[in-house]
C-alpha cells in the first residue's frame, strides 16, 4: 500500500468501515507480529498480543487525528502492550522430569494419614458441641462454599450479619476446640 492508499483507507475505516479496517490488519499483521514476536519470543503469546494489538487499534481509530500517521501509531501500540506482557508475565521455571514424577506418587504415610483422620473427627466433634445456627452458618460457607449473599438469601438475613455469625461461630469453635485438648 502507498502512503495516500494508507491515508485513504485510515478515512473509510475511520468512517465505520469495517471491510477498510480489515484492509489494514491484512497490510500491518505481519510488521505488527514481528514487533511484537521480537520483545515477546513466543509465537502463542505473539499471536495473542497480535491481536489485541488491532483490537485496540479499531477501539481508538476514532482518535487518531492525522491518518497517515496510522503506522507509526499501530506500531506503538504494538509495542507497548509487548512490553505490557513481557513485563507482567510470570518467569519460566524449567525442572527436570524426574520433578514430575515425584509429584505423581502417593504419599503413604499411615501416621500423617492416622493424623489427619484424627484432626478431622476432632473437627467434627467441635461442629458438633456448637448451637446448631453456629454450625449451620460455618458448614454453609467453609463447607458447602457459599458466597456471603446466597447465605443472606439462605438465611434471611442481611450480608453484615451473616458476617458477624460466621466471626462468632469460629470464635466459638475455637473455644470449643482449645477446651477438647488435654491439658
């Protein structure tokens, strides 16, 4: 494309065109890809970046005001949001396979298991000595994995109070816990 073909075609997508816009992507995908593969080194993330790259473009194309600056603009675009990403994706950790493997077996452990049973019957018992509102309130939220507001429509009740229930019911519980333990 010539830099009047550009400007041209910048007006008409300006002005809704989508077939226009599209012109566009098809002309800058591969310099906006390499952009963005050349900070970034990986082609999924280039590929994602890609387009999110024309995305934005086509958001803000309103606000560009002098169309035959639309190269350097998309390009700007392109590479801050690779620098976005390069910026705020996590660091790669490389392991060894054998690091896998010792993940995948089992743990048996009969005492860490004997354990835990008891801490789970302890518990059990505990949630068993409170009042039954109590123990109503702690099984829906830590059990059952309701929200604060399906326990409000659960329990008729507004959000603040079911919060202050669930403040009693654990300090209840660990009163009730501390007092099973022997001395």
């Amino acid at each position: 494309m010539t830099d009047i073909t550009i400007t041209n075609t910048v007006f008409r997508a300006q002005g809704g065109s989508r077939d226009a816009f599209r012109q566009l992507v098809h002309e800058f995908h591969t310099r906006v890809y390499a952009i963005v593969m050349q900070r970034l080194r990986n082609t999924a993330e280039a590929d994602e970046v890609t387009q999110e790259v024309f995305l934005r473009a086509f958001r803000k194309l309103h606000q560009l005001k002098k169309p035959a600056a639309f190269p350097g603009w998309l390009c700007q675009i392109a590479t801050r949001l690779a620098i976005n990403r390069a910026v705020r994706r996590p660091a790669e950790i490389v392991c060894e396979p054998q690091t896998f493997e010792i993940l995948q077996q089992v743990d048996d452990n009969p005492a860490a298991d004997l354990l835990h049973q008891e801490e789970v019957q302890q518990l059990q018992v505990g949630l068993d000595r409170l009042g039954q509102l109590d123990r109503q309130t702690l099984l829906a939220f830590y059990f059952e994995g309701q929200s604060l507001k399906e326990m409000a429509a659960v329990f008729n009740s507004p959000i603040g109070t079911i919060k202050r229930r669930l403040y009693t019911a654990r300090n209840r519980l660990r009163d009730v816990m501390v007092a099973m333990q022997p001395a």
